[in-house]
C-alpha cells in the first residue's frame, strides 16, 4: 500500500450499465478503502449505477448540464456529498472557438468542450494528485480540460477497447492528436495496450496492462440471492445465458443461431439479460422461430445483479465479436458457471488462459458455438472451480494495488508525457 494518501480523481462520462462504468466505481471504493480520497467527475450526471457509487467519494458534474434529478436526489440521500460545477453556456462556447484554434485538423463538438470546461473546473477546484479518465468521450474531455486549466496534473487515459477495431476514423484522428498529451495509458488486457501503442505511435513504455479488477467475494454474495426469473428454479430445462446490451459487437445473432442448432439435439431455455431494442429483440426472435425455438427464449431488461443468474445458469454463453477485457466472463466464473465464449480480439484468450479456463470457439461460426455449448451442457467443459479460482486472479485489491503505484509513481515524478 502507498505510504502517501492520494487525492484521485475519476472521469466518466456517465453512470450507463456499461463494464467501464462498473469497474471504475469497483476501483472507487478500493481506493477509498485503502485510505485515498476519490472524487468522481460525470460529464453527464445520468445513468442506471446509482447503488454502486460508494460512499465517501465527492461527486462532480457541470452544474447547468441537464442532470438527472432523481439521480441527484439519491447521492444526497446516501450522503454522498455533490458538487455542481459552475459551467455556463457562453464559457463553453468560447472555450470551444478556443480549442478549435488550438487543434486545426480534428473535430471538436460544441459538447465536447462543454464537458472539458466541466473538467477543467473541477481541476482548479479539487487539485488531485492523478486523474483517470475512462471511455474516448471522457478521455478528450479530461485532456481538453487539462488544456483548458493549464493543469499539470497527471493524467492516465484509460484504454477499455481495442482502438484498431473500436474507433471510427474521425475517433482515431482525434485520439492520435490528443492522446500523446496524457502521462500514462491504462490498459485492460496487453492486447489493448500492443494495440494501441501502434495505432497511436506512442511508447509502448507509457502503457501498462492493468487487468480490470471485480469485487469476487461480493458477486458471490450477490449470486445468493432469489434469481430474476423462474427459469432458473422451475426445475425445467437448462438455462444458456448471457448478458450484454443490444451493441452489435455483443453478436447476439450468432448466439440465437447456435441455440436453435443446441434445441435441435436437446431442450435447453436461452436468456439474454441487458437493455436490448423491442426491434432488436424482434429479429433475434425471428432467428429463433427459423428453429421452432421463440417459446425458449426470455429477454430481461439491465440488472445491477446478474450474479444470481450466473450461479444459476447450465452454461454462460458469450458469442461477441470483440471484447477488450469480458467482465461477464470473469463474473461468471466467479458464480461458478460453465463459459463459453468465442475466441474474439482480445480479452477472451487472456482471460481463458487459451481456453484452460473455459471453452474457446472461432468467432461468428454458430456451429461451433452450439458444439460449445452442448458439450458444456453434457458436463465436458473444463472444471468450474479451476475457473472459479482463475476468477479470483481478477479481485479488486490486485487491481487497486496497481493503480495505486501508478498514481503514486506520477504524483512523485510530476507533469504531463512527452
């Protein structure tokens, strides 16, 4: 543990059921427990995390920015203190005519300088040691705020998805003008952090691999309680199930094919758990009554705790695409739960071991998934308690103890990177 008490300060941009979202307050309440002080800065004071915003960080947001007053409301319930920064309309507009003179060859968003002028408020006001921002719209907010307060706090940018395969063009001229200004780079998995070192031409010395960190004793405490629906104790079929939002990436298509070709060879239920369209649900169901399987298949909306359905369900299944670092895989396995999960960039492999852990199969290939899954269903699948110990490789006290040295190393050295 670091001798010196820090004051830390974490940008998000907002409080959406995202993994980012979740792992950054999971590192709020670790460090708060280690006996730093942690301020969190919303760009959008929104979002569904309401419960997992620990007591005991300040919170900050721009304070003429529609803000959530429910949400608002509820801090001050739980005595989370709040600050409203004072951020008007004309401040931006002129911040913005400023940064767009400064950085000529990329886009800068009216909000985009909003959200900044909010950060470089809040650096003025709370002087952290360290900031760490999360998520591209946090991370130029945080490093325009930064140009905006002339502050030479140390900045982390924190890299949750794979830059070559997750930013658009616009996003990657932006990140390669603005990102170099940051003092280090936090990357969930070495993959993302090999990636983002090319795609950036930064050094690949100033990133470092910090592997998410989730709180395992309490997910498993969690895992505990009534699950969210009768699937998982009537006694009937098994249950395949996954969690992730309607994101294309999630590939949820590919997992409702290779469930059709599982009822095909036995009866088995499949949820997917996690805020999805009523038009996005429609077309995974029409790939489902292509296999006379639509009676077998319940969506249920976002859950702050999933965990009591991953203790409960025959196999967790994860069918996406691209995933720096899979919480869901970890938390499942944390629950005790067979994984399945296709063998996408980047986080699954690290994550599996290659496949010691849980069970790998080529991304998009529905038969192969479906093998997958059937042979996890049938019992062949590597152990659940090997994967449960693996689990624990991934607690936030590892997680928080490298962040911790990283804050501590920069709030000693000083200044901004090259």
């Amino acid at each position: 543990m670091s001798a010196k008490k820090l004051r830390v300060g974490l940008a998000l941009s907002s409080l959406r059921g995202g993994g980012a979202e979740r792992v950054t307050l999971t590192l709020a309440n670790a460090l708060l427990e280690r006996g730093h002080r942690v301020d969190l800065f919303l760009a959008q004071c929104k979002g569904v995390y309401r419960s997992g915003v620990p007591q005991g960080l300040r919170l900050y947001y721009p304070g003429r920015w529609k803000a959530d007053r429910s949400l608002l409301r509820h801090f001050r319930e739980r005595g989370i203190a709040v600050a409203a920064l004072d951020v008007n309309p004309a401040a931006a507009a002129r911040a913005w005519f400023a940064l767009r003179r400064r950085h000529p060859g990329i886009r800068i968003r009216p909000g985009s300088a909003y959200y900044a002028l909010g950060v470089a408020a809040y650096l003025r006001e709370a002087r952290p040691d360290a900031l760490l921002s999360a998520l591209p719209m946090a991370n130029v907010a945080a490093l325009l705020g930064m140009e905006l307060a002339n502050a030479r706090t140390p900045l982390v940018i924190g890299l949750h998805y794979l830059v070559g395969l997750t930013y658009a063009e616009e996003q990657l001229t932006r990140a390669r003008a603005l990102y170099p200004q940051a003092t280090a780079f936090a990357a969930v998995s070495q993959a993302v952090a090999d990636d983002a070192s090319e795609r950036l031409g930064v050094d690949p010395a100033r990133f470092h691999a910090i592997y998410n960190g989730l709180p395992i004793e309490e997910i498993r405490r969690m895992s505990e309680e009534e699950p969210p629906c009768e699937w998982f104790t009537d006694g009937g079929p098994p249950v395949i199930l996954t969690v992730g939002s309607d994101e294309p990436r999630k590939d949820h298509g590919t997992l409702m094919e290779a469930f059709g070709l599982v009822r095909r060879e036995r009866e088995a239920r499949l949820v997917i758990m996690g805020d999805s369209s009523p038009d996005y649900k429609r077309r995974l169901l029409s790939i489902a009554e292509r296999h006379g399987a639509e009676r077998d298949v319940a969506f249920l909306d976002f859950d702050e705790n999933p965990y009591r359905a991953m203790r409960r369900a025959a196999v967790f299944a994860l069918s996406s695409w691209r995933e720096a670092f899979p919480n869901a895989l970890i938390e499942a396995m944390a629950c005790g739960a067979p994984v399945v999960s296709a063998d996408c960039p980047s986080g699954p492999h690290e994550a599996l071991g290659g496949g010691k852990w849980g069970t790998l199969t080529p991304m998009r290939d529905p038969p192969a998934l479906a093998r997958a899954i059937l042979s996890a269903l049938d019992g062949d699948a590597p152990s659940t308690d090997e994967a449960g110990r693996r689990a624990e490789d991934f607690g936030e006290a590892r997680m928080a103890a490298d962040y911790e040295a990283l804050f501590a190393q920069m709030a000693e050295e000083g200044g901004a990177g090259d």
